[in-house]
C-alpha cells in the first residue's frame, strides 16, 4: 500500500471521525489486517474503546472482518475510506434526479452509515420543517422519495445492524436487497409530530449501495467524452445505449453483450431529440469509426448489433489523461514526444528527433527528462552479426502504461493529502478570523428576525475591520480554489482507478 494512500486515509479518518478513529486506522493502514489483542498491543487505548472504534469502522464500511484459523481479524478498505471525498458528487447526483428530499435522505444515511427507513423519513421531515418551512413536503411524499431511492437502487438493506455488530462473523456475506416494507402512514405521521409509534420497519436498516454510484459516475464520465468528442446528440445516445447495456450485461462486464439496432431506434424515439432521431444510423457510425473505440459493431442482423467496450473505452481515456499531464508539466514538445511514443510503441532516440521535428538536443533532454520522470521506459536490445564481433545494443523508448497509471494515482493520492493539510492549515491559523465572521453573520440574521433597523445592522458589519475582510475575502478564495482542486484531482484518481479496475478483469 502506497505511503501516501495511508497518509490519506488517515487524515480523512480524522477529519471525519476524530484522532481516537484515526489511531486505530493508522495501525490497521499500517498492517493491513489486525486482531483485536494486536491492536491493544499497538495503541495506547482500552480494549472497550478499540472496540468501540471498530463497531464505528464497521459501521460506516471502511473495515471488514475476517475469521482465520480461529481468529478474528479485520481488514480495512481503503477504497470505502477514500469514497468519503465524493460524498459532495453522490449528493449533488441524487439531487438532481430525485430532488432535495432524496439529497438530504442520502445525507442523512452518509452521516450515520446505516438506519430505518421510517427514522430516516422522520428526520428528513423535521429538518425540512426547519430549513423549507414553506414548501413543507408530507410523509406521503417523502415515503416515495425513499422508495425512489430504494427503486433505483442507491440504497440497499443493511447486513450491518446494531444486533449484528455484537456478532462480527455474520457480517462476511454480502446481500443485495432492495425489497421495501410496507410503512405505516399513520404512524410515521404521528412520528413526525414526535408521538411514539410503530411503523412496521423495526430491525430493517439501509445503508448507501455505493457500488450503483460508481457506476453512474463512471457512464457520466463516458456521456461527457461523447459529447465533447462530438455534440450533445451523441452523448445522448450513449447515454442510452449504456442504459439497454445494463438489461443484458452484468454492471462491470469489460464488454457488453450485443445491443440490437431495434432496440436503439426504439429508446431514441422516446426522447426529444429530432436531429438525433433523423440521423441515427450516421451518429452510430461515427462513434464507431472514432478511434475512441467506445462503440463497436458486432453483427449485421436486424440493421446492426452494437457492443460497447468500456475496458477500450476507459483505455483510451487514459491515454488521454496522461497526455494532458504531460502537456501541462513538460510543455507541448514533451506532449508530442509522449505520443510518438505511444503512437510507435518502440522507437530510437534519433526516430524521436527525426519525427518529432524538433532540434536534437532539445528533443533528447525533454525524452531523457520523461524518462527520468517516468513517464517513458527504455529497453535495450542487442544484437550480434558475428560471433566475434563486438555486441551492437539499441536504446529503444516505449510505454510501460500499467507502470505510469499506478505511478499517476499514487501522485494523485499525494496531492490530495497536501490539498487536505493546506487546506486544514488556512483554517487553523485563521480560525479567529472566521469565528468571529460567523458570529458577526449570526448577530445580523439574529437582528433582521427581530426587525433591526439598519443602523443597527451596520454597526454589527463594522464589528470587523475593512483589513480583516480583505485577508477574509483571500482566505475564503484559497480554500475555495483547494476544494475545487481536491474535487478535479479526484475526478482525475477516479479516472485511472476504473482503467486499473479494467485491467484486473
């Protein structure tokens, strides 16, 4: 395991949950699977407390338990940890698809890793009573919010419950369920109005299906290639052609199973998209013909059968990536010599010089340069004409594109631990700044409730010096701008991940 991976596992660890979380996890990251009696032995804490922490650890799915040779270990998932930095993207999904209720119901679920369906009704009721008191939804409404959740399978019944936490070895199998119990409405009703009652869903808990969001993100990431590759009419139809994918090919198939023509013409049809509808057979043949690779046709029965290569598809993506990280580290010419290489898989220095067009010695210190980096290899090849003469090697540079790919996540797993710590660091050293901003906000919202006249509302804002919001107005815009760079590096980890997922396959 890469040191920066545990590195950022950790302070996400103790962002999230705390330095008493993170002192347990430290030693999990650092052994990879641990009993209980080791970690004791490893951490400075009680053995009720270790214990404590791993019910939370299994709680929220960043440890899993493991039996061998009569003992019981845990073994800690680095990949769940690392899904809380897209918690913001799971949220922001769900919103726009199923409204703000289902956004605060998934918040809800992210925060306490598992619960009831009717708890979690009644909590996204109160909260919305103090937030949207004007467009109060009913538990009517907020019910099949949570059934759209569970129908289009965001949510998923939990194995982990407090009764099974007790009992770490019925925790192994996994189970994908989605069946919703039938509510009391009455009784939610009367839940919500803080009258106790029984709404038939005791000991049925949901957890977030976070394997179904992975999912979206990675068709999202392939919708948004096709548009930007062609126009808005073609990433729609990928967008359809990956939802007819999933009624006939298991979710992470490497490639999907035929698409017939029939079935694209018929979902095209049902959405309001004229230009797409009237040139159809031409936007399949361009995204064939792409050298993208995402479409490929597999048979001519019935106008045509199409698959869909995600393994080529996410290849090709990659490829990309990689090209744009080098443009933007070494320059256009260290770009151009990268694809070169890629393009001609083997190739000697002086064929790099050549058709490159770029000076000799510029285009040998940018090639050593990649090399040095390595975003290039070299191998050398010998070669003999006599068996006396003197051995004759050629230096030939390629791509090694596993070897870049692992070598880019773990620089991606560096740069959001230092995104994370600057960004911690701007909070701790102005923390009394921005306390004070937020009781200032806090007073003048106070104020205006209670009809404050202005006056009285500007002595509040000149509570703070014009010096102390201009360095506030700085502050804010450095921890803006290193949110949004955790959010791109991550776009970018994502990326590779689902090329390395590919591979494995």
């Amino acid at each position: 395991m890469s040191i920066y991976l545990c590195k950022l596992c950790s302070v996400l660890l103790l962002e999230h949950f705390g330095p008493v979380v993170q002192t347990v996890g430290d030693d999990l990251l650092k052994y990879d699977r641990r009993s209980l009696r080791a970690i004791k032995a490893a951490v400075n804490l009680p053995l009720n407390k270790i214990k404590e922490v791993m019910c939370v650890l299994i709680k929220y799915g960043f440890v899993e338990h493991s039996k061998n040779d009569k003992l019981n270990e845990y073994i800690i998932v680095h990949e769940r940890i690392l899904m809380i930095l897209r918690y913001p993207r799971y949220m922001f999904f769900v919103k726009s698809l199923l409204g703000d209720e289902a956004e605060i119901m998934l918040e809800e679920l992210l925060r306490r890793g598992y619960e009831t369906a009717s708890k979690i009704i009644v909590k996204t009721y109160q909260r919305e009573k103090q937030l949207l008191s004007d467009r109060q939804q009913p538990v009517e409404i907020l019910k099949e919010k949570f059934e759209s959740l569970v129908k289009h399978q965001f949510l998923m019944r939990s194995i982990i419950t407090p009764a099974a936490l007790e009992d770490p070895i019925d925790l192994n199998v996994e189970k994908l369920d989605f069946s919703f119990p039938d509510l009391n409405l009455l009784a939610l009703s009367r839940m919500a109005n803080g009258i106790a009652a029984n709404p038939g869903d005791n000991n049925i808990y949901w957890r977030i299906n976070f394997d179904r969001f992975t999912q979206d993100i990675r068709d999202q990431i392939m919708v948004s290639a096709i548009t930007k590759r062609f126009d808005d009419n073609a990433g729609e139809l990928m967008r359809q052609m990956l939802n007819l994918m999933y009624l006939r090919t298991a979710e992470w198939r490497a490639t999907s199973n035929p698409i017939p023509y029939v079935e694209i013409k018929d979902a095209v049809r049902k959405l309001k998209y004229p230009m797409l509808i009237q040139h159809l057979d031409q936007y399949l043949c361009l995204i064939e013909e792409d050298t993208c690779q995402f479409l490929k046709r597999v048979g001519d029965s019935g106008g045509g059968q199409f698959s869909i290569n995600m393994k080529q598809a996410f290849t090709q993506l990659t490829w990309t990536t990689l090209e744009n990280i080098v443009l933007e580290r070494f320059g256009s010419k260290a770009a151009r010599i990268f694809r070169l290489v890629r393009t001609r898989k083997y190739v000697e220095q002086e064929q790099i010089q050549q058709l490159a067009m770029i000076p000799a010695k510029e285009a040998k210190h940018l090639t050593y340069t990649l090399l040095q980096e390595n975003y290039i290899h070299v191998q050398e090849l010998k070669k003999t004409t006599v068996s006396n003469a003197p051995t004759k090697i050629f230096f030939l540079f390629h791509i090694d594109l596993d070897q870049v790919v692992g070598m880019e996540i773990s620089h991606c797993y560096h740069a959001l631990y230092n995104t994370i710590q600057r960004r911690d660091h701007e909070n701790t050293v102005n923390k009394r700044m921005i306390e004070k901003h937020l009781r200032v906000q806090t007073l003048t919202s106070n104020l205006k409730e209670h009809g404050a006249t202005e006056e009285q509302l500007n002595d509040i804002a000149e509570m703070m010096t014009p010096s102390e919001k201009l360095e506030l107005g700085k502050v804010q815009d450095i921890i803006k701008k290193l949110g949004a760079s955790e959010l791109q590096i991550d776009e970018t980890l994502f990326l590779l991940t689902m090329y390395s997922r590919y591979q494995e396959k």
